[in-house]
C-alpha cells in the first residue's frame, strides 16, 4: 500500500457482495482491511456462492486483532514490526474466542 502497488479503495465485488454482510460491523472504512478484503474475494473468486462468507470472516477477524491492539496499547497503532509484541498478547485474548 505504501509503494502505491496496492489500491485502499474496496472493489466493486467487495462493494456489492460482502459490505451488504457486514452491515452495522463499523469496519469496511479501515484502509487495512478493505485491502485484505479486496486479496481474499480474488482468492475465493471462482466460489461465487461462499466467498461474501468467508471474505467477511476474515475482515471481522482483522477488525477484531486491530481493536484488541488499540485497547492493549491505549493508542491508534498501526501493524508495524515494533508492535510485534502488542499483536501477539492481542492475538492471545482473542484465542479463546475464536
């Protein structure tokens, strides 16, 4: 994303398949995971039938990490390396819940 190789804007498939899922999640203006919402609707393209499902699970699973990071750290952080530590007491919590 910070090379410019890959666009934040949600594609026309993830527009019209998965948000309408997601209603009332709060999670589709997160640069982060609309990107990796628009790589797993690709990767899921030829199941046409499930792929809203499962693209949506692993946006609502990313949402879920990156909210346990912000109250774990008490600040907005980002994925970055020198959060390492940060992201794996979150994925720890979350463990249980999965």
């Amino acid at each position: 994303m910070i090379a410019g190789k890959v666009t934040s804007e949600a594609s026309q498939a993830l527009i019209s398949e998965v948000f309408p899922v997601m209603i009332g999640d709060g999670i589709s203006n997160i640069d982060l995971i609309v990107n990796l919402g628009n790589q797993w609707i690709m990767r899921n393209r030829g199941n046409v039938i499930m792929r809203k499902y499962y693209t949506s699970t692993i946006m609502r699973l990313a949402a879920k990490l990156k909210i346990a990071c912000q109250k774990l750290s008490q600040t907005s952080l980002d994925f970055a390396p020198k959060y390492f530590e940060i992201v794996l007491k979150a994925v720890s919590v979350l463990l249980p819940y999965l």
